[in-house]
C-alpha cells in the first residue's frame, strides 16, 4: 500500500541533489551511438542482441559491463542481485531505485527480508511512502533521479549494479556492471543522498570477503609466510613419520627372519 510521506521524509536540500555520473553517461551514449548507426529504434523487439553486441566489442566505457535490451533479461540480472546478497548474507549495502512506486511496493516482502542481509535504502519521490519494509530505509528521490532504473548491491565480495534508461522512441538500456569504478560512481551518488536524507550508511564494502582474517595486503602476506611455516612443519612431521614407519618395518621383518629361524633349527 503507498501513502503520503509524513513530514518527516522532506525533498533534500538542492546541494545534496546533483546528479553526476559521467561515466555511467559515458556508457549509455556508446550504447545509443550503437543503436542511432544500427537504426535500431526499438532494441527491445530484436531477436537477438547479437549485433549490438559485436558493435560494442572493444569500447572502454563498457569494461566490465553487460549491454541488456531485453525485460526478461533485465529482471533476471535484478533477481541474480538479489538472490546473492539474500544468499550470501555479508552484510553491506542494497540502494533500490525504481520508477514505478507500485513496483516497489509489490516487492516489498522480497525487500524486508534483504534488509535483514544488507543495509536498505529504497529511493521514492518525496511524495510518496510505502510500508511493510521492516528495516529498508526510505530517501526522497531528485527529480534527476526519476528516470533511472537502479539496483545496486554493495556487499563484501559483490559488488554490482543493474541500471537502466528508457529511450525517446520506446525500450530501455541497461547495463549489469561490476566495474569498481561505475559501481563506485552510482553507489557514491546513492550514499550521499542517503546520508543526507540522515541515515548511517554503511562504507564501500571490500572488493573480496573477508577470509581467514585477511583485512587488508599486509595480512596475505603474513598469512602466506604463517602457512609456509606450518608446511615445513608438517613436511618435517611426515619425513618424521616416514622414517619411523620404515624403521619399524625393518623391525618386524628381522623379527620374523628370527622367528622363521627358529622353527627351522633342528632339534637337540
């Protein structure tokens, strides 16, 4: 169910505001350059996304990102986002962004639970609300912002973007990314307009998890000179076991040579 803001969730100030991101713009132009030289109006109705793709084959902007035209497509790379931050439960942040309020709203069990993974913020025009989303926070969305379609997971580990564009003559680009510097743009434009909405906004998580208390390059190399200790250690405790086994070896066999022996003796 949506309803009026309260009070309590107002428009932001206009500094908090701007909407910078040249390099996500970067992308979406080289995207539709490709369609305008392809005279694709509609990219949603191809058959397949072949061609475009093989135009786009090489351009810097796009490094480390997916071109998606297709609906279908688009939701699954939104689920695929989703499902890993409920999954691997690491803690973070999820900034959702989606133009349709009611879209938001049909999702918001879905959301309740990931609030429980991750860190929240839902953005909405300050104008609306939506409830039943347990812990997600909610932040007034700039009119910039209203046309962007964002879902974006920064979680140790995983770090990834899925956002699109609607295009003049109908369709939409959009672009799955885990290029570190666009998931640092969106997600330094959605953390600033979070904190200025006054909510504690977790920092960018770490590119890898934190595993076997590594933290930061000094611990992998103290981890790696620890584990080479332990394998001299353990190659010694084997050479040890190995030399013990075959002492032992050479023992019972000169036991039973003395026994055979002594039941070969002949008797006095």
């Amino acid at each position: 169910m949506i309803h009026r803001l309260p009070s309590s969730l107002k428009a932001l100030p206009r500094s908090a505001t701007a909407i910078a991101l040249p390099r996500i713009d970067s992308a979406f132009r080289a995207v539709e350059r490709v369609l305008t030289d392809l005279g694709v109006d509609q990219p949603h109705t191809l058959r397949s996304p072949q061609v475009v793709e093989e135009a786009l084959d090489g351009v810097h902007a796009l490094e480390g990102t997916l071109v998606i035209l297709d609906p279908a497509e688009l939701r699954a790379a939104e689920l695929d986002l989703e499902e890993t931050v409920a999954d691997e439960r690491a803690g973070g942040s999820l900034f959702v962004s989606l133009p349709n309020v009611a879209e938001l709203a049909a999702r918001r069990v879905r959301y309740r639970d990931l609030a429980a993974a991750a860190s929240g913020f839902a953005f909405i025009d300050p104008d609306r609300n939506a409830v039943g989303f347990g812990r997600f926070h909610f932040v007034p969305r700039p009119r910039e912002l209203r046309k962007w379609r964002i879902l974006l997971a920064d979680t140790p580990g995983f770090r990834c973007v899925v956002i699109s564009r609607p295009l003049p003559r109908g369709g939409f680009v959009g672009l799955w990314s885990g290029n570190a510097e666009i998931v640092d743009e969106v997600g330094g434009l959605l953390r600033r307009l979070a904190s200025a909405a006054g909510h504690e906004v977790p920092p960018p998580a770490a590119a890898v998890p934190p595993l076997l208390g590594i933290s930061k390059e000094s611990d992998v190399w103290a981890q790696a000179t620890q584990l080479r200790g332990q394998r001299e250690v353990r190659e010694g405790e084997l050479r040890e076991i190995a030399r013990a086994a075959a002492l032992r070896g050479v023992e019972l066999r000169r036991q039973r040579a003395a026994a055979l022996a002594s039941t070969k003796a002949p008797a006095a």
